[in-house]
C-alpha cells in the first residue's frame, strides 16, 4: 500500500533533521511531509536547505490544524495509509510496520501506538500518566473502547478515516477527540504496542497549568460528541 507519514513541526529545528534521517533509513519505502506549522525558528530555513518535502502554513494553525492539513495532502495525493509521527523525535520509525499491518490486512480501520501495553521505554510523567487513565476511562464509558494512551500521537489511519480526518478533525488538542469521533462514525479502532523516547530538545506545548484545562477541554469535548456527534457513514 502507497504510504504517507505526516510530521507535524513547530519550532523543531533541533530534532526536525534526525527525525527525517531515521525515518528515511528505517522506512525507506514510505513518504512523508511535514507540515511546518508556522514556526518562529529555523525550521523551514533547514527543510528548505536539505530538500525535505515540507508544506509550510501561512499562520499557526495548532496541532490540529497542522495533522489535518497532512490528512488533506495525504488524501488528496491517494495514499492508502496516512501515519502521525511526531517532528520532536519520541516516535520510533521501526515501529510504523506494526501500526500499518493491521490495517493491511482489513483488521482495523485506524490503528494506536500505545507505550503502556508493554510498559517498555519512556512512560511520561506520573501525573500526565493519571490524566491519561482518566481520559480512557472517559472514552470506554462513552464507546470508544479499551484505549490505554489516548494521548498517543503516533497512529495509522486508513484512506477512509484519512478521508474522515481531512474534513473532521478537532483543532485543539485532538488526539482523544479523534478517537471518539472515529468510533462514534464507526471505524475499527485497534492498539499495538510501541517504545517511545523522551524528548532531547526542545519545549513540550503542554505546560502543567495547560494540562488542567486540557483534562477539562478533553473530557467535556468527548461527553458532547459522544451525545451529538454523527456518524460519518
């Protein structure tokens, strides 16, 4: 299947080079974009000067923006699969084989890299990790199935979810949002195991103040589509 990887960039000039080498050595046979979400460093700057394939927006549109502007080429371009795969270095290239094989092979329709299956690598801090339970209490009592890291931003999606996501997809901090929009519109949903790395440069979006408001965003957010969301088929 023709395969596209979306990097999502704001401010990653420290990591945005070694992300796409590891990429393009691991998976030689797969695309990418990244998709440079307005940022105020060096990163279009490097993109440009080592002739990365790069789409750079005009205005920061967020991480929802940016993932859904990837979507959009994604299905634009008739990729079969569209993979998430953070421009900051903490998803491992080798394990986008594991994401995708499910949905090769018509087991899922959207498929999660979740670090606490196996519990192996980087587990994120222990309050992060509470507000994370939390959320995949909220998502199983409101449909969206046994999910162990909703927060996960390393996900595969199939060419109908991709096409669902290019015009459905929440712009502020979507990765549990789109879990249950995907569920609720009746897509196959599965997890797999992967290692994740800690970040090594750069400044995560989520301060702990932000983290507060975004358990309250999330949770409420959920509850709401779960009563008025519509199925996409």
């Amino acid at each position: 299947m023709k395969v596209l990887v979306i990097i999502p960039a704001y401010n990653e000039e420290e990591n945005i080079v070694n992300t796409v080498t590891t990429l393009k050595e691991k998976c030689p046979d797969v695309d990418y974009v990244i998709i440079n979400d307005c940022s105020t460093d060096s990163t279009e700057k490097i993109c440009k000067e080592n002739g990365f394939n790069y789409i750079s927006l005009p205005i920061n549109l967020g991480i929802g923006g940016g993932i859904q502007t990837g979507y959009r080429y994604a299905y634009q371009n008739g990729y079969d699969i569209a993979v998430q795969f953070d421009g900051d270095g903490q998803h491992n290239a080798e394990y986008i084989s594991d994401l995708i094989k499910p949905i090769e092979e018509g087991r899922a329709d959207m498929v999660i890299g979740s670090r606490f299956i196996d519990k192996e690598g980087f587990q994120t801090s222990s309050m992060r990790r509470v507000g994370i339970n939390m959320l995949g209490f909220v998502l199983r009592i409101c449909g969206g199935g046994k999910i162990t890291d909703a927060t996960s931003g390393f996900r595969a999606t199939s060419r109908e979810v991709t096409k669902f996501f290019s015009v459905n997809y929440a712009q502020d901090y979507p990765e549990p949002e789109s879990i249950i929009a995907a569920s609720v519109s009746g897509f196959k949903i599965k997890e797999v195991p992967v290692i994740m790395n800690q970040r090594t440069a750069g400044v995560s979006s989520i301060s702990p103040l932000k983290s507060v408001y975004y358990m309250i965003k999330v949770t409420l957010a959920i509850l709401i589509y779960r009563l008025v969301g519509k199925k996409w088929r």
